[in-house]
C-alpha cells in the first residue's frame, strides 16, 4: 500500500516542487485540518491522464469534492493528501452529477476534524474558498447570485478560480463550511459553488 501511495504521489505531484507558496491570507488552524489534495489517475480508452484538485474532510472517513474531480471513465486510483502531507487512498462515495459534488470513501480515517455546515450564504456576503494547491490556496469575494429554488443548490461568486480549485471548501466569515467549488455553467455569470445544505444524501449525519 504504501509503495503505490508513493508512486501515485510521484505521478501527481511532480511539478508541485516547482511552485512557490501561495502568499495570501493563511488558513484557520480548523481550514487547514480539513483541506485536502486529491490526486486521479485515471485509465481509459483515450489512455493515463493524471489530474488534481482539492477537497474537505467532513468527518474521519469522508472528504467531499466536486464530481468532476473524481470522475473517471474507465479504472481510476484515487488518493486525497492533506497539506501536513497525510495521503490515503480514497473511493468514489455518493454524488450528484447535477450539482457537481461527490463524497469520497477514505480507506483510512484522518482523525481530529469535523465540519460545521451552515445554510446558502446571502447576496453580498463574503465567501472563501480553500484550496490544496499551494500557489492558489486563499480565494476570497463576494456571492453575486443564488439559485431561487433551493434544490438548485446554485452559488454563484466572484472569486477568481482556477484549475485545481475545483473542489475546494467554501466558508462563510465565522469559518462555517457552506459550499464547494464546482464546475462553472455558461448559463449564469460568475464562478460556480453547490450549496451543501440541501445535499442531505451526502451529509448525513452532519448536516442539522
């Protein structure tokens, strides 16, 4: 187990050495327990392709993420690290295509962190997000629209997200978890989260 741990991580993460840390505001002690890297290699018919994003640890065993991080056509290996460099293999959980948010299935708990999973922000409030990738790791702005039906589960923000933000832990200002980054639609403006509130299927037994 540990060889292949390794020999993923040397996949994945052989130009992080090339990146320089990230320089903007650091993360609360809780943010950075929960905030987590996770590494794809994905098998298909079109070949190996190697991708990352991020992730949030939401109880000992379950790290929740955009779908599209972890959708692989074809065989996969997935693995989540934490940024005190804790890696364990992982499996797809639960998801929702639609909202683009999946749970993963750690084979290995990492002990000591529990989220706290407020409703949808309001219009104008400030929102951070957090990601695993050193050099993008603190985005912060403002929600600029909301989904009017709930079920939606639509944020839309103006925080400046990349590649390898995907995923990433949304909070609001009193550090409460309350969306992940997902996959941005061209039908509304602004960079896209999914509300976690409505998602009970993925929360349980966290969500109130």
């Amino acid at each position: 187990m540990r060889f292949i741990l390794c020999i993923l991580a040397l996949a994945l993460t052989a130009c992080a050495a090339q990146q320089r840390p990230g320089t903007g505001e650091p993360l609360s002690e809780a943010q950075r327990a929960a905030t987590v890297a996770v590494h794809m290699l994905c098998a298909s018919d079109d070949g190996m392709r190697s991708w990352r994003g991020s992730g949030v640890i939401v109880d000992e065993t379950t790290v929740l993420t955009a779908y599209h991080v972890a959708d692989c056509d074809g065989d996969s290996m997935m693995a989540v690290e934490t940024l005190r460099g804790v890696m364990v293999m992982a499996v797809l959980g639960n998801f929702d295509a639609t909202s683009d948010v999946a749970s993963l299935i750690l084979l290995e708990s990492i002990p000591g962190h529990s989220a706290k999973i407020a409703k949808p922000p309001a219009i104008g409030q400030v929102i951070c997000a957090e990601s695993a990738i050193p050099t993008r790791a603190r985005k912060c702005g403002r929600v600029k629209w909301l989904a009017p039906d709930p079920a939606q589960n639509d944020v839309r923000h103006d925080l400046h997200v990349v590649g390898g933000n995907s995923g990433s832990g949304v909070y609001d200002q009193q550090g409460n978890l309350v969306g992940i980054v997902t996959l941005r639609r061209t039908d509304r403006p602004g960079g896209a989260a999914a509300s976690l509130w409505a998602h009970r299927e993925l929360l349980m037994p966290l969500a109130p």
